[in-house]
C-alpha cells in the first residue's frame, strides 16, 4: 500500500474517532440530538467509503467511491454549521474539526480530479 493511501486511510480513520467523541459530548435531547446523528452517520463514512474505493475494479468506480467520501465530507460539514449556527456549540470549539473537514475535501477532490483526467 503506498505510504500516501495509508497515511491518508489513517487521517480519515483519526477524523472519524474525532466526530465519535464529539457525539459523546452531544446532549441527548432535542434538535442537538438529531444534528450529532446525522454528523455522526456522515463523519464516520468517508474514511469506509475512501477505503472502499482501493478495492474498486476500475477508476470509474474509483473516483465514484472518492466522490462518495467527497459527499459525506460536504454533509459533515452541514452538520457542523448547524451545530455552530443554531447556538448549540461554539465556533471555537469545532474549528479544528471544521478545518480538517474543508482540508480533507480539498484533498479527495484534487485526488478524484487527477484520476478522472486519465479516464
């Protein structure tokens, strides 16, 4: 496995174990309730959805499976905002998970786009 696929399965693995422990934190009542599972459902697919597409069969379905993390990284973040936006946690407090959120986009997207060009 190359070091760059390993490294980045392990980053994607580290934001999930991020997203679970910001659930515990969650109150179990309420609109905050449904928004943790709703992060919680989408922060914890794109690391099973980026190794998922190593075991595609072709690059089609490759950047298919890249697409997929891409997807559960914009809902994550939708997640997020509304936890910030809505009162329920403060900006501050969620920065580093929102940053890593907008670098692990940027990062699957530059990926999907450089395998897409030789399709």
């Amino acid at each position: 496995m190359s070091d760059e696929r390993n490294d980045l399965q392990k980053r994607t693995k580290r934001f999930a174990l991020r997203v679970i422990k910001l659930d515990e934190t969650l109150p179990r009542s309420g609109f905050v309730r449904v928004l943790g599972h709703q992060l919680l459902r989408s922060g914890t697919s794109v690391g099973a959805n980026f190794r998922e597409a190593h075991r595609s069969r072709s690059n089609a379905e490759f950047v298919s499976k890249v697409g997929d993390s891409s997807k559960e990284l914009e809902e994550t973040a939708y997640w997020l905002e509304l936890l910030i936006e809505s009162g329920a946690f403060a900006e501050q407090k969620l920065a580093a998970l929102c940053d890593e959120t907008s670098q692990l986009t940027t990062i699957l997207t530059a990926i999907a786009k450089k395998v897409r060009s030789r399709l």
